[in-house]
C-alpha cells in the first residue's frame, strides 16, 4: 500500500517552477534529495564501461576458435583468426581510455563484431576497391582486410579519435593496401570504387545519395541491417533511376536469435557531375 504524501510536496510540481523559485527549492530536503538523484545519471554520461579480462593473444586466438566452432562459422583460417584475436586486443586495450564499443567480452565481439562482419561472404563476394562507410572503429573494414589482404579497402570515418585509433591498427597490424578516409563522405567524394559496404545507422537513401558519384556504374551498395529495413527500401525507391535491387539475403548468426538482411542494390546510372570550375567562373 502506498504511503500517503502528509507533506504536500510535489516533487513532479517543483519542476515545473521558474529557475527563480531555487530558494523554495532549497527549503524542501525533499527536493534537495529528488535534484541530486536526477542529476545523477547526466553525471555518468560521459563514462563507459571497460573490460575486466583482456586476454593474451595466444587465448584469444584459441577462444576464438571455440566460439567460431560454437556457432558454426567457417570463414577464416588459423592465420586470419589469429589476426582477429590481435584487433580484438587491440580494441579492449583501446576501450580502457575510448568508448568506441559497448560488446566487453571476447565472445560477444567474437559473435556481434566478427562473425556479424563476416558471415555475409558464405553468400556474397564484394567487389574491389570496396569503401566501408562509417566504419566506427573499424567494422566491417577491418575484418575485410584481414580476410582479403592484397585488394584495396578504404575506410571511411568522420570522428576523429576512431580515425588515429584505425592508423594505430593499420600499422601494429602492418594491413597494406589499406587507406583511412578522415572526413564523412558525401556526394564530393568521388574516389572510384566498385563496392561500398556500411554498417552504420544511416539510412539506405541517404547513403545512395552520398556515395552516388564515387560508386562506379555496375558497383554495389551492401547494407548490413536489421529486420526490419523495408521503410527504409521504400524510401530508397527515390533513387530507382540510380540504383537497382540486386538482391534482399534474409538470415540469422547461427545459434544466436539475431536476425540480419544484407540488402544490396547495383548501381545502373551515374547522375551528370557538376562542373565546378564553371560554376567558380559564373560568380
């Protein structure tokens, strides 16, 4: 039974008061108490969790394997998962002073990152030069690399804490071939590439939109999503002169009840490029 308010105090009330009633408010403990407990958690805001194990790279390499095994993912070799077990380390050493991901445990990056990145080939191969847009730090880029060493791979960041995070991995890892993009892509990057894969948030318009002068015709936007994508692919119907639906890959991470869809579109058109020297000429 709840306990009746004798006080007539409303906390909800003393809220809704100008910043000029901070006298009242200082003569109720009561909302003296409420204040600090709601300011509380803006305090936290800024802090992130760190891991509590980080393991040698020999035992990365080898839980690695068992969670692989675990959840019936075959992609890599013993050379490339020894390489994942090394950007794991890398990561969790990173994330003790960053927070640039909330997945703490070895196996939920082994499941969530690495197997997340990579499952996606069983069923489709990109092609090369291949743009990871909004990498964060460094998926599904990364992984990418690892497993095709020689082809050329960029990555593109517009945070730049993620992007001297990204150059660090590079050169402990020696990943050649690869190049960092530090700035957000937009339709004024027109670097030519026959892939752009994105993990990110952005929606699928938008992101036709930016990359639509640096895919090259015939190329392929790959998009890593959720279930639940289809507003997203009717919105999408905007670019239609642009881009075609190649394929729609409904499928889940094995022993997990994680649903994904890899939705990918091939461009058919380029739009005309702007003449900018005519249009500095014009002003």
């Amino acid at each position: 039974m709840a306990h009746k308010n004798k006080s007539n105090y409303s906390a909800y009330k003393e809220r809704q008061k100008k910043p000029d009633a901070v006298a009242t408010k200082k003569a109720h403990p009561v909302a003296a108490s409420k204040t600090t407990s709601s300011d509380a958690p803006k305090k936290l805001m800024g802090k992130h969790k760190k891991p509590q194990e980080i393991y040698s790279l020999e035992e990365a390499n080898d839980r690695l394997y068992d969670v692989f095994r675990n959840h019936d993912f075959k992609v890599t070799s013993h050379e490339q998962r020894r390489q994942l077990a090394h950007f794991y380390r890398l990561l969790m050493d990173n994330q003790k002073d960053e927070n640039f991901t909330r997945l703490l445990t070895l196996k939920d990056v082994a499941i969530k990152h690495f197997i997340d990145s990579l499952i996606f080939l069983e069923f489709f191969k990109p092609q090369f030069p291949l743009l990871d847009l909004g990498t964060g730090p460094g998926f599904p880029g990364i992984p990418l690399k690892i497993m095709y060493p020689k082809e050329k791979i960029l990555l593109g960041e517009g945070v730049q804490r993620r992007v001297s995070f990204l150059k660090t991995v590079r050169e402990e890892m020696k990943l050649e071939n690869l190049e960092i993009i530090g700035r957000n892509i937009d339709p004024e990057f027109v670097y030519p590439v026959k892939s752009v894969i994105t993990r990110a948030v952005e929606d699928i318009g938008n992101t036709m939109k930016n990359t639509i002068n640096c895919l090259l015709d015939g190329g392929y936007l790959i998009f890593m999503k959720g279930p639940n994508a289809d507003p997203e692919l009717k919105l999408a119907e905007t670019y239609k002169e642009f881009y075609v639906l190649e394929n729609d890959f409904k499928y889940s991470i094995p022993k997990t009840p994680h649903e994904r869809r890899l939705i990918v579109y091939r461009k058919i058109k380029s739009p005309p490029l702007e003449d900018f020297e005519d249009s500095d000429d014009d002003k």
